[in-house]
C-alpha cells in the first residue's frame, strides 16, 4: 500500500502551488505549466469529438529504498507515495482529476478497495467525484486500469478531466529458488488527451483463457502457487496470439488506407514487456521475431531470417519447448533486442518482478535511457501478461514534437533520475533480507500491533503505519502491507507522512 500511497500524493501534491481549480475543467496557471512534465496548460473540456491520442501525460515510479542482490539471494537461497510524487511533479489541482484506477494483486482486504485508501489524498481538496475503483487479475491488473481509463475518456462519460492509474504490488516467495526473482514497486501515470504517448486505437490483440499457472487460494499466505513451467508455455502461448490478433487489426486498418502489405517487427521502433524475469523477455522478443518467420514468404525467410530455415515447416503450438529453436531463435534476435528492448529492462534487472507495474516499469526505463528525439514518431509495442489468464498485445505512439519545452521532452526528463535513484538504495544481506521475510510471515493478517522497522531506512516522503487497528474498526493493517491499510499516520519534520513496517526494508 506504501508504495502506491507515495507516488499518487507526489502527484496529487504538485497542485498545492497552483491556484484552486473548479471541478470542470481543470485549469493549469501557466507558471505551474512551465515547471510541469507533460501536461497542457489549455484546460481539458468536453467536446463532440473523440479526444484525440489519449494516453500517458506523465509517469512517476517508486521502489523501496533497501534492496538485496539478486546474485547473493541466489546463492544464499540455492502505493500512496507514487500518487504523491506524480501530483507534486506535475503541479495539478487534485480537483482536476477525475478517475483514478488502481490495478494490483496484493489484497488483504476482500472487500474495501486500495482506491478508497488513495481518496485520503483527495481529502483536503474536496474532490470526492472520482470514478474507478480496484482490477484485479494477476500482474494484468495495471493494463485493465490502463484501458478504463482510456475507454472512461473516450465515452460519453468523460468530463474533462484527467484519469490516474496506479498499479503496484509486493512480489514475494517463500524461501527457494522463485524468491530471487520477486521485488516491490509501484507507477502512477496520468492519461489525458494530446499525449505524447498515445495509445493507438483500434490496436489491441487480447487473449484470456482458464489455467491454474500462478495463483493465491490460501488467504492465510502471501505466496502464490506457482507451475513455472506451465507459466512459461501460457505465457508464450498468449504472446503468440495476442501478436496474431494485433498484427491482423493493423494490417486492416493499413489496408484500408491503402497501403497492403504485412506487419513485423520492423514497424516497432521499441518493445516491452511485462518481466516476470528478464531472461523471458529475451526470448519473447525472440518468439516474436518466429512469428514473423512463420508467416513470411520462402524467399522473405531466406532473405532475412538467417539461421531459421531449418524450422520453417513448425507450428508454433509445437515449438515452446524446442531449446533448439530457442538457442536459434536467441542468436537471430540478438541486435533486434540490443536495440528494441534491452533498456527497458534496466529497472526489473536492479528491482525486480513488480507484478502489476513490471511492463509500466519497463516503460519508465526505456524512456529514461533514450532522448525525446531519438524516441519522437516512433511505436513503442507492449505485452502485457497476467496469469490465470489474461494478456493483451497493444502500442503507443509517440508524438513527432520533441523539441525542448514539448510534452515530450518533459516526460522523458522526468525519468531522467531512475538510474541516480536505484543506486541511491542501501544493499542488505541475505541474511538479513530473510530475516525480514520473516517477519512478514509472523505478522501476515495481524492486528493491533506496532511493527516494526527502521524508519531512517526510508526514502523521503515514504508513508509507514504506525499502529494496526482491530478488524472491528474496518481499518485492518499488517506490517506488511504498510500503507494499504492505516489508520494514523505520524508525519516527520517534513509534513511527509512515513510507515515503519518489514515491507520497506523489501
């Protein structure tokens, strides 16, 4: 909860320079504008037309302030605070927003949402007109949020003003070899029209499907029951489909223009995808590289796809686990990867598996290593997977405005920090990681209990709970769900509000 508490209040927060806003629309004062990432100074208003290149005005990530190495773990082994930083860096009225998703599979409540947590940050502002509530289905909770918030404003629902989506989560796994590969995290964006990363409408490819790969039945555990085999095939398979449904809908809406000719990976600039480890994602750019070969012509898979010929009669239900394919598969994709997908991993390499917010994560890097030009009028194609299952295939485009000032390049800059950030975290041991994993299952589901924690450990203007209250009051907290649920917070000589549990020392 800590970590979508943080980045929605930053964001939320900004608007404390502003002037107050009315509800509709929300209007920016140009000096505010001059220091905000992305966001138009022209007002959002309703109009008869369908608003146009909806999509993310701005992004902000956060992540714990301790970490423990990934290569030690492996040895030793054999979300307020988003909301808040995205506010404060974009300097919005906290009025001028009026849906807010959150997308995220870590629950300890079976009924109250985290969303009704978030409207805390709403409260000074009066602003209780805010639609969305949770999405839930694994780590495809954020791009379920992603998409409301894009169809809430496309609709005749939207009233002009901004939609925020949250996504975060704690990844966590009992002592063994899967606990290497878990983090923490969480990313606001705000969604609005005119965006410099707009979703392209009419393109997404989703594929859902009934299969137990990664799920949570035992209420009374935090860990998932996890086939990891099982997870791997699922997710290819709907990469795979998803794929073939969005490659069909632009090749239509390119036929329809005129121009006849097939979709490949050629016509993405750059490529995410959600990273359960980044390993998979490797191979996924890999596998969509083997769609491309299947559906070419002879003279196209001789021509281009060198190396492949000799797999050319497979079908791809056949091939997930043909590790002659793959090393084949790996070796032909290599540059591709290097240059369409490599950065994206920089934060899931030093933070790992953030669940719902691993592909927005993956999103972050990517901006934060190239320029505003060299991303300018590209597409920027994203897989999204959440067990259970449920995937979707879709793209962004980018606007071909990045000189400086623009939406754009404001946006980029603003992620500018990510890599200063990471290493700004203190390394803890193993021994010392488990220790706090420990915890965690001591005190999984407790009420009135202080936790504990070091709270000079914390970033600045982390929120931390100080006390858990009895169920009977409805605000139950865990140590280790920190800001999902509180009841009194103790702000610091900053005015920020923290919270001392075992979760911010993940």
């Amino acid at each position: 909860m800590q970590r979508l508490l943080t980045p929605a209040k930053r964001i939320l927060q900004l608007t404390r320079v502003m002037q107050d806003a009315s509800l509709m629309p929300a209007r920016l004062l140009p000096a505010a504008h001059q220091r905000f990432s992305t966001v138009s100074a022209v007002p959002l208003a309703r109009t008869d037309t369908w608003p146009k290149d909806v999509g993310v005005l701005a992004l902000e990530v956060y992540f714990p302030a301790q970490y423990v190495d990934q290569t030690d773990l492996e040895k030793y082994n054999n979300v307020e605070a988003v909301v808040q930083r995205l506010m404060e860096r974009t300097q919005l009225p906290w009025d001028s927003v009026g849906r807010l998703e959150v997308g995220t599979e870590t629950i300890i409540d079976k009924s109250k949402a985290v969303k009704t947590v978030l409207m805390e940050l709403f409260q000074d502002s009066g602003n209780t007109d805010i639609e969305g509530i949770d999405t839930t289905n694994a780590c495809y909770g954020g791009t379920a949020s992603l998409f409301n918030a894009a169809n809430w404003m496309e609709s005749s629902s939207w009233d002009g003003r901004y939609a925020m989506v949250v996504c975060g989560d704690i990844a966590v796994y009992p002592n063994g070899n899967a606990r290497p590969t878990g983090g923490a995290g969480a990313v606001a964006m705000l969604i609005g029209p005119k965006a410099p990363l707009a979703l392209e409408q009419g393109l997404r490819g989703t594929h859902m499907e009934n299969v137990y790969d990664f799920y949570k039945p035992n209420l009374a555990s935090e860990y998932p029951v996890v086939d990891g085999k099982l997870s791997i095939q699922c997710y290819l398979r709907a990469l795979d489909r998803c794929y073939t449904s969005y490659r069909q809908k632009i090749q239509n809406q390119w036929k329809q223009a005129g121009n006849d000719r097939p979709f490949t990976l050629d016509d993405l600039q750059y490529m995410i995808f959600h990273t359960p480890f980044c390993k998979m994602v490797q191979k996924s750019l890999a596998r969509l590289m083997f769609n491309d070969f299947l559906s070419a012509s002879r003279d196209t898979q001789s021509n281009l796809y060198k190396g492949l010929e000799a797999f050319r009669g497979l079908k791809l239900e056949d091939t997930y686990n043909n590790k002659d394919l793959d090393k084949a598969l790996l070796k032909a994709s290599q540059d591709t990867f290097d240059k369409k997908t490599k950065a994206s991993l920089y934060l899931s390499t030093h933070n790992g598996n953030m669940y719902t917010s691993s592909l927005y994560g993956c999103l972050a890097s990517l901006l934060s290593h190239h320029s505003a030009q060299e991303l300018a009028g590209s597409r920027i194609g994203a897989f999204s997977y959440g067990s259970g299952l449920a995937a979707s295939f879709f793209s962004f485009r980018v606007s071909q405005d990045a000189s400086p000032g623009s939406p754009l390049d404001k946006l980029v800059s603003s992620t500018s920090d990510l890599p200063k950030r990471l290493a700004s975290r203190k390394c803890v041991s193993p021994e010392e990681f488990t220790e706090i994993m420990n915890q965690r299952e001591q005190f999984y589901h407790k009420v009135n209990f202080s936790p504990p924690g070091d709270t000079s450990s914390l970033f600045p203007g982390t929120w931390y709970l100080t006390v858990g209250q009895p169920i009977a009051k409805l605000r139950p907290a865990s140590g280790l769900e920190m800001a999902k649920y509180y009841d009194r917070y103790k702000a610091n000589q900053n005015g920020r509000i923290q919270l001392p549990s075992p979760t911010s020392l993940i």
